[in-house]
C-alpha cells in the first residue's frame, strides 16, 4: 500500500532523473537529485508522497540487467550505469556526459556487432542491413536496441 502511495512522486522523480541529468557530472547529479528536487517536492503544497532513500536506478533497472552491461564492456561504476540506464529508458538519444570515453565504446562496439546481422525486425517491419547502418547513423534507431534490453 505504502507504494502505490509514494508512485507519483517515485515517478516524478525518475522521470526528471532521465530527462535532465544526462549532460551533467557525477556531483552535480547528486546535488540536483539531493539539493534541488528532493527538497522542492518536499516543499510543495499539496505534499507529494515519494520513497524516503529513492534511487532513480532501483525503478528503472535491476542487477542482471546491470551485470549484462557489465559483460557487453560496460564499466562497473555508478556513472556508467546511469548513463546506460538513462539510454535505455529514453526514446531519443540524449546528451550525455562520459569523461573517459568507455561508455561510447560499448555504444559502438553493439552497432558494429549489430551491423553484421542481415536483418532484424523493429516494431514489426524487417529491416535490411543497409537500413539499420543509415539509421544507426543517423540515430535514429532507439538506444533499447543498442543495449539488448526487452
């Protein structure tokens, strides 16, 4: 019961979480989700309800999911993992802050992996390999596909 009472805010939290913290560093993350947000919803009239201790990464993703980006290349640090996460949960490609150039390694290396596939089907329609080169060129293919989620 304590869930479905906290949901709007949880998801109000998550979603900003995905939408604007992708081209920021590591503390200026924390800060915004700690010193920023928590404390404006917390502010607000009427309350909103939200998890005491959320971290936006526990509703969006799960451990086996995170160990498969591990596997893929992904490095083992919260950055990472964020970024990784803020992909593929967003339809469009978003900016995003990657310091050490290990997250766009792994980015790369799946649309080379990808590009020896003849064919794949995306929302029901085959696709040829020259079609998936032009549009994972043009990003225009969802981040879900590059990162295998379901």
């Amino acid at each position: 019961m304590q869930q479905a009472l906290t949901l709007p805010g949880d998801v109000l939290l998550v979603t900003a979480f995905i939408s604007y913290v992708g081209c920021f560093t590591k503390q200026f993350r924390q800060d915004l989700l700690n010193k920023q947000w928590l404390q404006f919803i917390r502010s607000i009239e009427p309350t909103i309800p939200i998890t005491e201790g959320l971290d936006p990464l526990s509703l969006l993703t799960d451990d086996t999911q995170i160990a498969k980006w591990n596997n893929e290349g992904l490095p083992n640090d919260r950055m990472s993992t964020e970024n990784a996460t803020i992909l593929t949960n967003s339809d469009r490609w978003p900016l995003m802050i990657d310091p050490q150039v290990q997250d766009q390694e792994i980015v790369q290396s799946r649309i080379q992996l990808d590009k020896k596939k003849q064919s794949f089907t995306a929302s029901g329609y085959k696709v040829d390999q020259g079609e998936v080169r032009r549009r994972a060129e043009s990003d225009q293919i969802r981040s879900t596909w590059l990162f295998g989620s379901d």
